[in-house]
C-alpha cells in the first residue's frame, strides 16, 4: 500500500508539473480550447490514442470478452477498430482544412459554420452533453482501480481522481491535456505489451491448448457468433454494428478536433500514421480478458459487499494475480492514468462546447448588449471553468452509486452522442450542398432512432433477431436511417463531379 501510494504521488506530481506548463501556454479561450498551432503531429498522435484508450478499454471491456467471448472480441476490437481507423483517416484531412478555414474551436462551433446556423451549433452542444455518460463510465472504472489499489473508499476515490484531473484541465486545457496525455500514453504503451505479453505462457502451452480450455468451460466462448450470449448473438449485432459504431466515435469532439491542433496536411498525415499505429496496439489490450477467463474462476468477480457479479472486475483481478505485487501497483497506477488520459480530454471538450456553442449562443440571444468577438471568448473562457466543475459535480453524484454495468451506460449515452453527429460532418465533408433541414432532420431521426430502439426495441419488435440489449444494434440502425436520405439527398443535389469535395 505504501509504494502504491508513492507511486501515485509521484505521477500526480509529474502530470501537475505538465498541467502548470499547460497553463503557462494558455493565453486565451482559442489555445485553451485547441492550442495555438505548435504542437507535434506526433505529440498530437500520442494525444489521440491515448484519449481514445480509455478506461473502457483498459478496464472495461475485457470483462465483455470474460463474460461472452470470441464474439465480443471481435466486435470490440476488430470490428469497432478497423471502423474507427477508417473513419478517421477519412475525415480527419477536410475537417481540419474547414476549421482551419471558418476559424472553428470545437465540432458543433464546425458544424455550425458548416452550416451557416448557430441554432444547429447549440443543438450540438446540447446532444454533446452525453459525453457526461462516457465521463461516469471512466470514474466509475477508475474508481475500481484506486480502490484496489489504495484501499480507500469509493466515495474518497471520486474526491481524490475529480479534484486531481479538473484541477490541471482547469488551468491548463488542451495544452495540459496534450503534455499530460504524453506522459499518460507512453506508459499505456509500455502497460500493454507487459499485459499481453504476460499471456504468451498460456498461449504456448498445449496441453491442452489455449482457445481449448477456453471451450471446456463453454464451446460458445470460441465461436466468432455467440448463440447464448445477449449481447453478440448474430452477425449484425458483431460485426456491421460493430464496424459503423466504430466509425461514428470519430465523431466524438474529443477525437475528431485533434486535426484542428495541426497546421497542414502533411502534419496530420504524421499525426495518423502514428496515432492508429498506437491504437492497434490499445486495441488489442482487451484480449487480456481471455487470459482472466483462463486463470479466474468467476466466483472471484463477485461483489465481496453485494455479492453480485461484477465481470467490471476481470481486468484488475486478472493483473493483481498475475504480477507480482509490486508490478500490479505499478499497471494499475498506469490503468489510472489511461482512464484519465481519455477523462480529460472529454472535460476540455465537454466545457469549451458548452461555453463556446451553448452559452454564447443563449447569452446572445437574449442579451440586449452587443459584445465583440474579443469579450465573447473572454465570457467563454470564464463560463468554461465554471462548467467543468458543474460537470465534475455531477459526474461525483452519479458515481456515488454507480449503474450496475458501466460499459453500457456509456455505450448508451456516448452512442447516442455519435450517431446524432454522423449526418452533418460526413455530409459536410463530402458534399458542397447539403440543405440545413436535411441534416437537422436526420441528426434529429437519428437521436430518436438510437434511444428508442434501445430503450423500446426488444418490446416492440419481439420477434426480431436483434439484440436490442447491445446499444451498438441500435446505434447502427440509427446510423442506417439517417445516412441512407443523407446520401441520396446529398449525391442528388451534387450530380456533377466538380461539385464534390476532393
């Protein structure tokens, strides 16, 4: 327990340093939300697959893969991952070259300009308030770790993680989330080749062999579709909802205005070949879950204070057993700063949306005053403190008792956030003309669509074979709906050849 305190010391004490040096370089609400233009493509490709590593999946989803197997294997890492690689390579080159072109500071300020409508940039705004799921998902997780490995409360855990991580994304924004982010995503690289490499004895040892004992305790556990599994039960629910799903987090404002850190083309062709070289690499971290399938039985995930079972519990269970003491302290003060890595990177972006698109714009509406663009973003600066710490707050009640399966409630909440963004940035991107109503109706069918079906699907249509309960099955029909009249509209309006975008 001491050196894992000690340890956590000093990482809190070297991410502060980073945060203070962030502060030094935040001038204003601009750096604050994107940073002035000097960052490295590769500092910047760091950044990126370190935010997207999150405590989902360092933590999180290889429970997913304990509890149902091959199926969740593939649809978590292969499927959700080739979809999100592509998506980003896709987008990445026209978004930065519009908002470096509209002088946009966050997505829905983007799609906003995009689109000539502020009313649509604080619809955005709004919709990105669902991040605030994908935020509990990672303290709840996080939660997890600092209590095994501190020994202190969940209640103390939240306090301590909460105050620490607004602390320094309070001072320093996007400058102190890029340093830190290095810091934080250079060990994740060195955590996961130790965690999967720790699994490479199981993987030799053929008798009997590995995937073989995985089907002595259940033959679905190796089957690339799960018949007793409710979640990963048909190829739809696998693999198509796990490929679009991956491609529609790209659109999380936390991702996508990454480009908007980098002057040119060439910086953001540097900045992707290393960010999703990184994130091949986080990506396959979840496969740990097999090795926790192997070596825990699942009586050891049980809740000793509830005693239901938690498979939220397999990835620290599996290092704690696996390592020596003193190593698990060392991953899981790593795991922790995985969570965080992502964790404050959703807190830049979450405040500068709502103080940039949601604020100003109401502020704008009903204030009789005319204020220049300079007082605008020095109101914004100001309101997005106060908003990180109302977000933090918030995030602090819900995590006091936390929902019983963290990975859905943010697939749930973070899903819906996506899916409501696809229409208007792919659109954006690959059309000239794209009418205002059409993307405000499909980003609208969309939102509906996903919450509906998740919430309503299963008792609506209870014949259908798909897997409602999966929020990746929802979110693809809801992608499905929107993006089918997008497209038609959009290749309609845009017949001739010059009028695409290159």
């Amino acid at each position: 327990m001491t050196l894992a305190w000690a340890l956590f010391l000093l990482y809190m004490i070297g991410t502060a340093y980073l945060g203070w040096r962030g502060f030094r370089k935040t001038t204003n609400f601009g750096s604050f939300a994107i940073g002035s233009g000097d960052l490295s493509p590769y500092v910047v490709g760091i950044t990126m697959a370190a935010s997207v590593a999150s405590a989902a999946t360092f933590i999180i989803n290889p429970g997913f893969i304990y509890v149902h197997g091959l199926a969740a294997f593939m649809h978590f890492v292969v499927a959700v991952g080739s979809g999100f690689c592509l998506m980003l390579v896709v987008l990445s080159f026209r978004f930065r070259r519009l908002g470096e072109s509209t002088h946009a500071l966050t997505m829905p300020h983007w799609i906003g300009n995009r689109f000539g409508s502020r009313g649509f940039a604080a619809f955005f705004a709004l919709v990105n308030l669902f991040a605030l799921a994908f935020v509990v998902l990672i303290v709840g997780g996080l939660s997890i770790v600092m209590q095994q490995l501190l020994g202190v409360s969940n209640t103390v855990a939240l306090v301590i993680m909460l105050t620490f991580v607004t602390g320094y994304i309070f001072l320093g924004g996007t400058y102190a989330h890029v340093f830190t982010n290095t810091l934080q995503g250079t060990l994740m690289i060195l955590v996961s080749l130790l965690i999967l490499g720790s699994g490479i004895p199981l993987l030799l040892d053929h008798s009997p062999g590995f995937f073989e004992r995985l089907a002595a305790q259940d033959a679905n556990l190796v089957k690339w579709v799960n018949p007793a599994s409710n979640l990963y039960n048909n190829v739809f629910s696998i693999y198509i909802s796990g490929f679009l799903i991956g491609a529609a987090l790209v659109c999380q404002p936390h991702i996508l205005t990454k480009a908007l850190y980098l002057k040119s083309d060439r910086q953001v062709r540097r900045y992707l070949f290393i960010g999703v070289a990184v994130l091949a690499l986080f990506f396959l971290l979840p496969f740990a879950g097999f090795y926790a399938r192997i070596t825990l039985p699942q009586d050891a995930l049980m809740d000793p204070v509830t005693g239901v079972f938690r498979q939220d519990l397999a990835m620290t269970l599996y290092i704690k057993q696996a390592f020596p003491g003193w190593t698990f302290t060392v991953i899981s003060v790593v795991l922790l700063a995985a969570g965080m890595s992502t964790l404050d990177g959703i807190l830049v972006s979450l405040s500068t949306i709502t103080a940039n698109d949601l604020f100003l714009n109401v502020i704008g509406r009903f204030s009789k005053r005319e204020r220049s663009e300079e007082e605008r973003l020095a109101l914004a600066y100001r309101a997005s403190h106060v908003i990180l710490i109302i977000i933090a707050v918030a995030a602090f009640i819900i995590c006091l008792r936390p929902p019983k399966l963290l990975g859905i409630f943010g697939q749930v909440g973070v899903y819906g956030m996506a899916v409501a963004a696809v229409p208007p940035l792919l659109g954006g991107i690959l059309f000239r003309r794209l009418p205002l109503w059409l993307v405000w109706a499909t980003s609208a069918l969309a939102l509906a669509t996903h919450f509906l079906l998740y919430f309503f699907g299963a008792e609506w249509f209870p014949g259908a074979p798909l897997t409602f309960a999966n929020p990746g099955v929802p979110a693809t029909l809801a992608i499905l709906v929107s993006m089918v009249p997008t497209l038609a509209i959009g290749f309609y309006l845009n017949r001739t050849h010059h009028q695409f975008f290159a």
